[in-house]
C-alpha cells in the first residue's frame, strides 16, 4: 500500500523537451565531477553547452575527460562573464555560493537559473522521498533505499548528494518507482526556484556546518528546512529526529502537513511516533519494533535505522521485510567502516565525519581506548567542544591540516595529548606507534578534506592505502 498519487513537479523556465539550440552555461565543473553529468545530459540533447569553472584545465583533467567527444565549450582558469548575460539558462554547480559575481551577472540580465537536481527533480516521474540532516544522511539514505526495496514491491532509485545524477536514468524511472534522494544544504538552497518539496521528507539533525558558504546558521536551517516548505497539506510527511532544535521549530509549525512522524532509538530498541499536526484532537500513535542487532557500531545507525522504518511505517509497508533488510545492511564507504586490523589494532575509516558533531557521534560508538586523526579546511565552524571531548575519550590524537595546530593546541589546553602530524601519512604513522592492542584508530577529521585533498572519499582511500602499505608513509 502506498500513500502517494504521483509527482508534483512545478514549471520552470527551461526546456522540457528540446532542448536543441538552447544557450545552457554551466557554472562549476568541479574536481569532484559535480557538472559532469548535467552538461553530458544537456550536450546529449542539443543544448549548446558552455561549462565554465575558476579551476585550471590541469585540475579539472579527470571531469574535462569524461566529457570528451561531446560538444562542449570549455571556458576554465576563470570566468567570462558574457557567458552569463548572454545565455538562455545557467545551471549553478551545489558549491557556487549566491554572492558569486557570474550569479549577479546572470540575474542582471534576467537569465534564470537552475541547478542539475532541479532539472531532476521537474520530471521526475516517480515518488520522492527526500533526506537531510547535518549527519547521518548517506546512511539513512542508503538503509532507507534497502528497506523500501524489501518492502515496496517496485524499484527504488538512490541519488542526490551521494554521488552522480540521475538525469541519465530518467528513461527508466516508472510512475510508480520511488527514488531516495539524499539533498545537502547547498541543494536545498536552490530548490525554491521550482517550488518543490518531497512526498516524504526526512530531517535527521540540525548542527551548525558550512558557515563558510551560508554566512549564518539561520541561513543553513532555512535552506534545510526547504525540504518540507512546498510540501502539500494533505499527503505529504516529515519524519524528524531526535533532535531538539529540530522538533522545537516542528512544534511551532501547524496545519502544512499531514503529519509528523518522530523517530528515535535507545540501545536497546526502536520507536516511531506519528503525531498529527492538528492543534486540537491530537491522535498520536506508537509504532515499536522488535530489538534487533545492526552490523553496524553506534547509537546513532540505530537511529538511522529508525528514520528508516519510521518511513516504512508512514508509507503503510510491513516491517518485517525491512528490519531483515536492516540486519543485513553494512556500513558505506567512509562512514565508520573498519577498513584494516593490524597487530590487534583496529583502524576505522569515517573520512565523512566533516563536523565537530559527526567527531561526536563516532566517538561515541566506542567503549574501547581510542586514538583519533583529526583535522582539514577550516570551514568556520566552532572546534572548541569536540576538542574538549577527544581530550577526556582519546589517549591520543594526530592533527592534520589547516586546522591542526588549533586543535592540537586546544586538546593539550584541556589535558589531552595531541600532536600536529600535518599530512595524513605521518599522522597514521604516529597513531601506529601509539597504539596499543585492543586499542582502536578512527580517522574522523571532523573538519572537510579541501587543501589536501579533493574530497573526504580521497582522504579515506589514502587512509587504507596507508594501513595497506599501498601508498609511501
């Protein structure tokens, strides 16, 4: 059984047929491929496509690549505005801020703008669940996609943030598929330009992070809370955490939706609560399931686990089939996922932990003596708690980074003992000296990957290159 009818895609201004001819600039090419797949889906269909990105052709070699053979125009090193002003369409990369000066250009010129998920999102034909949070929404993502595979009875799609577009697959997505679509902040920013909002929005947590690009943190949870502001009164659900900034804002919002499932997790069991919006006549209704083990470490992939059923339960699915599909579900890439045992010494991989918060929650998952790598770009955010934090729950940490002589320094300020290593290799070299059988070693930077490193995804592969004795120390 279903709750949902169908899409709801709202008009836009581009094109949602033929796109021959159309003048589409494309605003960030991105080290990381963020406009490979939208100016390849563009090109396929006619467009005449410009991409365009501040980076020079030599960092930008492996997304130039994948677009090669198409005809596209490469404007790199630096921007051109009449590319801007003289175009049908920009498509903004997530990572171009509004304060952009291309941005200023196009809008003075009254060309609108888009972005890749935009241009998914107006004709996708399938159900939408959405999924953000400041942590934990790759995970809850991805388990959401392997319980509504076990329990739907049709295809599930999972994209968005995670990686790569679905703009490719849009021939093969049906009516009555539903697509998971993890969305960041940077994502959700933009998606008032088309009205949207999900069937069913997840809000896993809120949390100060990337301050550096929304100048505020009012800004940060307004873009977030996009994800529920189009949604319709009477079909729609917002499945929230156990987050108390999140349900005080919830609890002051009234009559826009059809209601509210809250989630949360013990060590030892799972519970979803449906609590109608109404402000009088309130019919609340618990949903519990049965304890079971996840292969997964830590209180906070319980609550995962339980966004994940919470939305099963809103959609009407059974629950059986989705807790099997939980107890099988192992850790994603970089997300805690024990990557090596060396000489009694366990080594986890959580290259994504890029917030104070996230260092938190990992530490958390942890009983046994821990030795921690922190550090990277300094993104704004306040490093002083976490700091407090590994200075109480880790024997040692090895600093990298921008930001690792501050935090060495506020470690050892607060009684800890902490080293700044600079480089990733010598950091791992310094926690193998340190560590002890029965001792662990997490790689949870707490802070993004930028300046040494293109992504978290490479940090976290040299990590395990380096206990592999893959890559020079």
């Amino acid at each position: 059984m279903s709750a949902a009818t169908g899409p709801r895609n709202a008009s836009s201004s581009s094109p949602r047929g033929d796109w021959r001819g159309a003048r589409v600039t494309v605003l960030g090419l991105g080290r990381f491929g963020g406009g490979v797949g939208v100016a390849r889906w563009l090109a396929e269909r006619g467009a005449s496509v410009t991409v365009t990105d501040r980076d020079p052709a030599e960092k930008l070699a492996e997304s130039v690549a994948q677009l090669a053979g198409l005809p596209i125009r490469f404007h790199l090193g630096g921007h051109d505005l009449t590319h801007f002003r003289d175009a049908d369409l920009v498509i903004v990369n997530p990572a171009v801020p509004d304060t952009a000066p291309p941005l200023a250009a196009a809008r003075d010129a009254g060309v609108p703008l888009s972005t890749e998920i935009n241009l998914f999102l107006e004709r996708c034909p399938a159900r939408i669940v959405g999924v953000t949070g400041s942590a934990g929404k790759s995970t809850t993502s991805s388990m959401l996609a392997a319980v509504l595979r076990a329990t739907s009875g049709t295809k599930v799609w999972l994209g968005g943030n995670l990686g790569g577009s679905l703009l490719d697959e849009l021939p093969r997505i049906g009516r009555d598929d539903w697509v998971v679509l993890e969305l960041s902040s940077f994502q959700l920013a933009r998606t008032p330009l088309i009205r949207w909002s999900p069937h069913v929005a997840v809000l896993t947590n809120i949390a100060p992070n990337h301050l550096d690009w929304h100048g505020t943190f009012a800004h940060y949870f307004a873009s977030k809370l996009n994800i529920v502001r189009f949604q319709d009164a009477a079909r729609d659900h917002i499945v929230i955490g156990p987050d108390p900034q999140l349900r005080a804002a919830f609890d002051q919002m009234h009559g826009d939706c059809a209601g509210i499932w809250r989630y949360a997790a013990d060590a030892q069991s799972f519970s979803a609560v449906q609590q109608s919006t109404a402000a009088v006549d309130s019919d609340d209704r618990r949903v519990a399931w049965p304890q079971f083990e996840l292969r997964l470490p830590g209180l906070h992939n319980r609550i995962n686990a339980a966004a994940a059923l919470a939305v099963n339960a809103a959609l009407g699915f059974d629950s059986e089939p989705a807790i099997a599909a939980l107890r099988e579900f192992r850790a994603l890439e970089h997300r805690l996922e024990l990557v090596s045992e060396l000489e009694g010494v366990r080594y986890y991989d959580d290259s994504k932990a890029t917030t104070p918060e996230a260092v938190a929650t990992a530490i958390g998952s942890f009983e046994n003596p821990l030795l921690i790598i922190l550090g990277g770009y300094d993104k704004g955010a306040d490093l002083s708690a976490m700091c407090e934090l590994v200075a109480r729950r880790a024997r040692f940490a090895a600093c990298i980074g921008q930001t690792g002589p501050k935090i060495a320094e506020q470690i050892a300020r607060s009684g800890g003992r902490a080293e700044v290593c600079e480089t990733l290799p010598r950091a791992v070299e310094a926690c193998r000296a340190a560590a002890r059988p029965g001792d662990a070693v997490l790689l949870s930077p707490g802070c993004a990957s930028w300046g040494q490193f293109v992504d978290y995804r490479e940090r976290g592969r040299l990590f395990r290159k380096l206990l592999n004795g893959d890559a020079p120390a």
